[in-house]
C-alpha cells in the first residue's frame, strides 16, 4: 500500500514583545520547534543577523527531511513582527508550532494553514 504524503504549510505572523535577538538563540529555538513537531534536521538551522534598515533583525532556515522551515524576526518596530514558515509533507500540528511562539510573548498571531495537494485549501 501507497504511502500518501501531506503537503501541509502554515504561515504565520505574529507581533511579539520579546524577539529573537541573536544567531544563536535563533539555531536553538528552530532546533525546539522542529523536535515538538517530530521532524528531522538534514540541514542546518542556520541564522544570521540581519543589519539593513528596515529590515533588521534574525533570518533563519532549516532543511527537513520533508521540506523545510524558515523565520524572520524584524525587532526595529515595537512589537516586533515575526514571519514564520513552515511546509512539509509529513503531518504536524498547527497548534505545536503556534505554542512555540509563546516564549516570545505574542500581542497577535495571525497564521494560514494550507492543504498544498489540495489547490492551497485553507484548513481551519
């Protein structure tokens, strides 16, 4: 019997009172979320500071066996804004990934969660 993959891929903005502020703190933070969501890391994570006005802040990725996981975390504004994405084709819980946001203590968090197999269907 046929394995059927899952093309599951959440977007997630939220405005946070307590961003991440480094390179490292970003790595380890990534390395949490992905465990809670039971995937594995081939590569990375990998952060690095961004310096460009306007766009200051933490950027970092992370290659999953079944995809991959990228975050920016701009803190030049107040609350700062965090732009999480995560795409992969094994099945995970939106809710994992939205309670590891609560170390930074969100004001709002917004997200979409798509179905990609299915034409981008929202799932709620």
């Amino acid at each position: 019997m046929e394995n059927k993959l899952e093309h599951k891929h959440l977007l997630v903005r939220a405005e946070v009172k307590n961003p991440l502020q480094s390179e490292a703190e970003t790595v380890e933070w990534m390395k949490k979320l992905i465990k809670k969501i039971d995937m594995n890391i081939l590569a990375g994570p990998y952060a690095s500071k961004v310096s460009k006005k306007g766009n200051k802040g933490v950027s970092g990725v992370a290659i999953i066996d079944t995809s991959h996981i990228g975050i920016h975390t701009w803190d030049e504004v107040e609350p700062a804004v965090i732009q999480l994405d995560v795409y992969s084709c094994k099945e995970f819980k939106k809710s994992d990934v939205i309670e590891c946001l609560e170390v930074f203590n969100p004001v709002i968090v917004e997200y979409k969660y798509f179905d990609r197999e299915t034409n981008f269907v929202e799932i709620k």
